[in-house]
C-alpha cells in the first residue's frame, strides 16, 4: 500500500461563515478539517468531479 501525504490548505473566511462551519461540525460530531473533507467531497461527488467517493484506504 502506498502512503499519502496529507496536504496542509490556509485561507481565510467571514467570522460568520466559519461560525456556521463550527456548527455544523459539532452536529456532526467532527473536527472542522474533518468537516470542510466531508462537505467538499460531497459537493465533488455531486458536481462529477469525483466519480465515487474517496475510501479511507485510498486517503492513506
């Protein structure tokens, strides 16, 4: 099995949108990097740019 790299991504947003990140996280039990993985993925799957979900195998 190869091993992945995580890859570190900075930026910045309004107080407000990452307040709403905050809380979406916490409903779902999650960290916000954890989060912001799930709804981009999500949003991939659901636009064709990713086929088929990413699998924990393949991320490690």
């Amino acid at each position: 099995m190869t091993v992945t790299k995580i890859a570190t991504v900075t930026f910045r947003i309004k107080p407000e949108i990452k307040a709403a990140l905050c809380e979406a996280a916490e409903r779902e039990q999650r960290s916000l990097a954890n989060m912001l993985e799930v709804m981009i993925r999500d949003w991939c799957r659901r636009e064709g740019v990713v086929s088929q979900p990413i699998s924990v195998e393949q991320r490690q």
